[in-house]
C-alpha cells in the first residue's frame, strides 16, 4: 500500500535553494500532490514540482499553454492585460514577450532575483510537471498549507 501511495498520489519532496523564499525555504520538507493536479489540473499561481533531469525543482506557475506574458515595470502582462502578482517580493526584471506553446507553462520562482526558471530553462512541458506542492510536514514550526 506504501508503495502505492507514494508512486502514484503523495511523495516527500525536499525544497533546494532560495529560489522559492520566502514562501518556501531551503530545507522544507514537502508533500508532492500527483493525484490532486490530475484532478483538477494546473492553475495560474499553483506550486509545482518539475523534473529536469535528474534534479526536481519547485517553482510557481505564471504562465498558461497558448498565452503570451511579458514583466515590465515590475508588473506581469498576459495577453496584454495586466494581471496581479502578489508571490514575489522581490523585483521581477523585465522580459520581453514570450509566446507559451500548447501544453507548456511558464514558470518563476517567488526569489526573483535569484532563481532558475523559465526566464533560463523556457517553457516547461506539462509531462515535466510532477504536481503541486502545497503542505509543508517538516520543520514543525512551518507545518501547513502555502
């Protein structure tokens, strides 16, 4: 039954670097949802676990399959319209526009600043994305819900 359960709805997984702060911190001991994101999909603002290679890591989902996004100002832009981003509290440098294919996702980490996202890796494949990643269970004192 363990062997179920971690294969196919709920694994640890462990955040590394600051990428996410200060949401996330390096260290953090996290659930892995696999069932929740094939239920009910993969929303604007969900954190995500994504394989690149051998390395899992965790980011925000910013942008949508077929939108366009841009930063300007420090400002998120989708489709041209401004759209609020309060997960970030560092400075977002600009980018210009991206087009996201069909069945990929632009990703940032909440650490702007310092963070490897799809500002350097592009545009994520949906296969890519493990799941969400929302229920902190180690260190105690952070235990819950992000």
């Amino acid at each position: 039954m363990v062997i179920i359960i971690r294969t196919f709805i709920f694994t640890p997984v462990v955040v590394n670097g600051p990428s996410m702060m200060n949401t996330l911190h390096n260290g953090d001991v996290m659930i892995l949802d696999k069932i929740g994101m094939k239920l009910g999909g993969i929303k604007r603002f969900d954190i995500v676990v994504i394989q690149t290679g051998k390395t899992k890591i965790i980011k925000r989902v910013i942008g949508m399959p077929g939108e366009i996004i841009s930063y300007h100002d420090n400002k998120l832009y989708i489709n041209g319209k401004e759209v609020s981003d309060n997960h970030s509290n560092e400075i977002t440098y600009d980018f210009e526009e991206v087009k996201i294919p069909d069945g990929e996702y632009y990703v940032l980490g909440d650490n702007r600043t310092d963070s490897v996202d799809s500002r350097i890796l592009g545009t994520i494949p949906k296969n890519e994305i493990l799941g969400h990643a929302t229920f902190i269970i180690y260190p105690f004192n952070r235990f819950g819900s992000r």
